[in-house]
C-alpha cells in the first residue's frame, strides 16, 4: 500500500471529530475546521490545494497528515431513456463497486453500496458471488455521493443503501454515513430521504431502532414463509421469519417511519396466488407497504423474471387484501443489468483479481 493510503482519512471524521483534532493537534481555531469542513463535505473538495481560504502552511500540513478519499469513476453508463447513470468507481486500494444516480420527478436520487462484495449469499444476487472483500467506510459512502453530484452537476435529494453489500454488516460506518450525509454542515439531506435496505439481521434492526435516526428501513422480505426464505436467503436459517419481522416493527414503534418491505418476484419460486395471499397476511396490520421487484435475471444463476401478469396479479392481491403494493420500475435497463453485475463484467474484462 502507497503512504498515502495508510495516511488518516480526514473525511472519515465527523465535524466535532475534525474540530478537536484541528484545536489540539494543529493549534487552529474552530472557525478553520468549521471552514475545513464545509470545503470536504459542502464544496467536495478533491484536494487541500482547492482549499483557498485555508494559508498554505496549514494545508500543507494537513496533506501530510491526511488523506482525502475521492472517488473515481472508471466507468460511467447513461440510459438514453430515462437519463439513469450507473458508475464503476474505483476505490484507493483498486477495488472496485457500483453506484446508481436516478432522476425522478421528485428529485434525484443515489444508489450506494456498503461494502465491496457481500458475505449473506443470497442465492439471486451477484454481489454476493465471490463473498464479502471489505467493509467501506463511512467516507467512501460519502465519497460515491460527491463523485456522482461533482459529475452531473446536479444535487442529489434521495439516497437509498441498496447497491453492493449489506448495511447493516457494517454497522458503525453506515450510522456515522447517515449523520454526516444528514449534518447541516455538509450535503444536508434529510434523514427521511434515505433508505437503508437489510436482509435482515434482527439484533441489527434493534440497535438501529435506539439510534434516534428517522431513516427508512427497507426489509428484504422476498418471501412469504420461512422455507421459501431459506431457499433464497442463506440469512434466513440465522433469524426466524418472525423474529425478524418483529424487530422491523419495534424499528417503526421506535422511529414511527414506515416500513418497506420489498420482494423480489421470482418465477415459479415465489409468485403464485397462494404465496401472495399468504405474503398479505403475514405483514396485515403492520407499518409498511411492499415493493414488487421482478428479478434481474444473474448469469451466474438460473432463476427467471416473472411474467409481467403474474407480477400485477400479486399485486392485486395484494391491494385487495389491504396491503399497499408497488411494483418497481425499471431504471436504465437499456444500460445493463440487476445488482453487482456491472462490477463482475468490469473485473472479468478488466483481469482484475478479486481475491
Ligand atoms: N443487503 C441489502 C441491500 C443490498 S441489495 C439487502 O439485502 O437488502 C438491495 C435489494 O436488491 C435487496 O432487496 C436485494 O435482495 C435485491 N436484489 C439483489 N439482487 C437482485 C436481483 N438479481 N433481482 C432483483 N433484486 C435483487
């Protein structure tokens, strides 16, 4: 590793973390870590060089000392049709994950990931294929957001953890991303813009009830029972369907937001009549509506998309038994492909070696 990778990361530090350090290691004042701060997480900055109002003195001792994470795009794919852009960046050790920028009517909104690979297996998704690399750390969370408002020149409003990785597999850096990306002295989006997407590690969910954060909480669901689950979900022998279920409701009588609970609609494995009536009464009475993600079919895995009708039908039956149903739209799908299939393409055609 370069000595500059093993130099702090300055972005990882919080606004009172960074004031400290400036008060008692650099003999500074708080107003210039104030300014420091703002240059980071308002101006994203990418170097202590575009720092203009800091004396150079200062900045020249910050570089030595420091590091800041930037985030490098190696690859960017736009949809001509609804304007989606998906990313390859490329992290500080040659990693490499994917973020999704989306524009919606209201607003624009980032899909981020939360570690390079994933450890929980479940058995449709891609990112999970050659298991969990490393955690990222709150900065490079942070760091996915610049890169994609520094690139569009527009504002992001919404941020969803739904790209490669589970969340809530690391932890303290996804809470320490949530306060910083919400603190008013940096981007500044609202707590209740972001969704946290798990697949459902109860002690987990439990812990992030107490936080005091009024996040999202998106559950992977994706089946109606516990044996389904397993079939998909390696996660589910660890945490029973109920107890799981239980921990999402103590997440809403905690935080009073409502929950998501999204299902992957996987042909001939969970998309018939009966699995949608059971799906509607095992959430009947709880917080949340569902979200219908037909599946993005792996080429590493056999499972097929459901036919279009089978997905409205379950949503029907759904509605009619009271339960708020969505069916997910579709982004940039001239532009390739479900979850973590991107970076595997990139990798393969790049010779990168995962492991
Ligand atoms: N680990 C977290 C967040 C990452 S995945 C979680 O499990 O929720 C974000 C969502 O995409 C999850 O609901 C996940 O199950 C779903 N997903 C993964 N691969 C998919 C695929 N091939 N097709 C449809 N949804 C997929």
């Amino acid at each position: 590793m370069s000595s500059e990778a093993q130099k702090r990361d300055i972005c990882e530090l919080n606004s009172e973390e960074l004031s400290e350090i400036l008060i008692n290691e650099f003999s500074e004042k708080r107003f210039r870590a104030t300014q420091i701060y703002e240059w980071l997480h308002k101006k994203k900055a990418a170097d202590f060089s575009d720092m203009t109002n800091i004396s150079k003195d200062l900045r020249e001792r910050l570089s030595e000392a420091f590091r800041i994470t930037v985030m490098e795009p190696v690859e960017i794919l736009t949809s001509k049709k609804d304007g989606t852009k998906k990313y390859i960046m490329r992290l500080y050790d040659n990693n490499v994950i994917e973020s999704v920028f989306m524009k919606y009517k209201h607003g624009n909104s980032v899909c981020i990931s939360s570690q390079v690979g994933c450890r929980m297996g479940c058995s449709f998704c891609a990112s999970t294929i050659d298991g969990l690399v490393r955690n990222l750390s709150a900065a490079e969370m942070l760091a996915q957001i610049y890169a994609i408002e520094r690139d569009t020149g527009e504002r992001v409003s919404n941020i969803v953890v739904m790209g490669s990785g589970e969340p809530l597999d690391n932890y303290d850096e996804l809470v320490r991303f949530v306060r910083m990306i919400s603190d008013d002295r940096g981007l500044n989006i609202s707590q209740r813009n972001i969704t946290v997407s798990t697949c459902g590690l109860v002690p987990r969910i439990r812990q992030l009830s107490e936080e005091g954060l009024q996040i999202t909480l998106a559950l992977s669901l994706h089946a109606p029972n516990q044996a389904v689950r397993e079939r998909l979900m390696p996660v589910a022998k660890a945490y029973e369907l109920s107890d799981v279920l239980k921990a999402c409701e103590y997440y809403y009588e905690k935080t009073k937001r409502r929950l998501t609970f999204e299902y992957a609609v996987v042909k001939g494995v969970n998309d018939n009549r009966e699995e949608a009536l059971q799906l509607a009464k095992l959430i009947k009475g709880m917080h949340g509506h569902v979200n219908l993600i037909p599946v993005n079919p792996v080429k590493e895995r056999s499972y097929e998309s459901p036919d279009k009708k089978d997905v409205y039908e379950f949503q029907a039956v759904l509605e009619s038994h009271g339960i708020n149903a969505t069916v997910r739209r579709e982004m940039g799908r001239d532009i390739d492909g479900a979850c973590g299939q991107l970076r595997r393409r990139y990798i393969e055609n790049a010779g990168i070696c995962t492991d």
